[in-house]
C-alpha cells in the first residue's frame, strides 16, 4: 500500500495547478456589478505580468525587508516570553491554570482592535524604513498562545519511567530538565515554533496595515488598494504567501535536523 501513495512533492505540484486552474476560473466568472467599486479579480497571468513583466517584483525586497525585519523580531520576543512562561509551569505547576489563561486571553483579543490601541500607545516606527513598532507588537502577540501550549504538553509527554531512573540514580530537578523532559518536549516546542512563523508574519503585515509607518507591505497594500490595482494587491499577498511558506519551510527542515528520532523523519 505504500507503494500506492503519492509522493509529497507531487501532491504539492498538483495542489498548487488545482489552486492555480480553480483562480483562473474564479477570475473568468467573477464580474463585479455596475456602479461598484470592486475591481475585477486578476488572472494568473496578469498578476504575472505585474511581477515579471513589469518589472516590479525588482523591488520586492525594500517593499517585504521592513516587515520581515518586524516578524522576526517580533517572532523571537513572542516565542520567548512563551518559552519563559511554560518554563514557569514546569518548576511551579500550579501556576498552569493561570499561564494558560494569559495564553488564551492573549489569543482571543480582537488583534484589530489591539492594533489601533497600540498604534496610540506605541506609534509606528521611528524613523523611514525601520520596522514598525506596532508591527513588532503584534507579531509577538500572536505567537505565544501557540508556544505556550505546545511547550506544556511538550514537556507533560516526558516518560514517567525515565524520570524514576534519574531520581533514583539521584539526579535531581534540573537533570529530569535537561536529560529527559526537554528531549522529550523538543519536537513539540519545535512544531509550535513553525507554526508561529506564518502567523508572525500575519501579525506584522496587519500592524503595517493600522498605519504609522511610511515602508513595508502595510503602506504597500494601501497604496495599491487607492489605486485600484487589483493585479499589485494580489501579486502582493501572493509574495506574502510565498514568504511565509519559504520560512515554514526552513523551520521544518530545520525540525527534521533537530529531531531524527522521532518516527517518521528518520533518513
């Protein structure tokens, strides 16, 4: 039966022409009524002909470097703060309840909402081209409902039986730490750092969005949308896709070199 299966890179070609045929029919049928403002959908080919043919896939960088530079901030305080917290649930286990319920809160505010709040309270960036600070703000925020959880169950799953072994060979707390649980809660710590790399990124791209900030794909976006340039805002997020899949991707290469043991990726 294995033999039958599909290799992974092919369903991903296939996935990608389906995704590509279903937007091209999408773009044929789809007619806005008169007397609107929606533009029509671009066709691949005109989202294409922006990128390519135009030239403007060029300057993509200087558009996609401010917020990048946003997410990976941003990626690095959220995921450590969520770390620093499930780290706490591991030495005091009474305070889960508590920590779980910072996670959840932090996960159900309406980041909308946070956003213009914090556009207030923190501003944009400081000076042209630098990462916005909201952008920052938000990237982080929605990383850590993620890593809290996975980090928690990633060090619940260690096996009772080695922990016994250490204790009895007398090693303490920090050797149950270091020689058991944290090998036993790395693959899931790992999993829920790829996981926030795309939603960082979201995070950044959206405090871009509030406004405050003169560079990055925020400013971008709007510039497009006032210009009725359906091909540019599409062209836009499908860079944005592109480079967030490009990071999980790395992060899961990165998990697989990490973590050989566990079933499945061994070579």
């Amino acid at each position: 039966m294995n033999s039958l299966r599909m290799p992974g890179w092919m369903a991903g070609v296939l996935g990608g022409v389906v995704l590509v045929v279903a937007w091209w029919l999408f773009a044929l049928t789809f007619t806005p009524a008169e007397g609107t403002t929606f533009t029509p959908v671009p066709t691949p080919f005109a989202v294409f002909d922006w990128l390519f043919l135009q030239g403007n896939v060029a300057g993509a960088w200087n558009v996609f470097a401010p917020t990048l530079t946003a997410a990976g901030i941003g990626y690095l305080w959220g995921n450590g703060i969520a770390l620093v917290l499930a780290a706490v649930v591991l030495l005091v286990p009474r305070a889960e309840t508590v920590i779980t319920q910072i996670a959840v809160v932090s996960y159900c505010l309406p980041i909308v909402a946070v956003g213009g709040i914090s556009i207030v309270v923190i501003g944009g960036a400081k000076n042209p081209g630098d990462p916005s600070a909201t952008a920052i703000f938000l990237a982080a925020l929605v990383c850590v409902f993620t890593t809290v959880v996975g980090s928690i169950l990633g060090f619940k799953s260690a096996d009772r039986a080695a922990l016994d072994v250490v204790r009895v060979f007398g090693g303490g707390g920090w050797t149950q730490l270091t020689k058991v649980r944290l090998i036993a809660a790395l693959p899931a710590i790992l999993n829920a750092l790829q996981i926030a790399v795309p939603t960082a990124f979201l995070g950044a791209v959206l405090g871009e969005y509030l406004g405050a900030i003169t560079a990055g794909v925020g400013p971008t976006l709007i510039r497009l949308q006032g210009q009725l340039d359906s091909a540019g805002v599409w062209s836009v997020f499908l860079l944005c896709a592109v480079f967030a899949l490009v990071a999980y991707g790395v992060v899961g290469l990165l998990i697989r070199l990490v973590t050989p043991w566990v079933a499945g990726r061994a070579a």
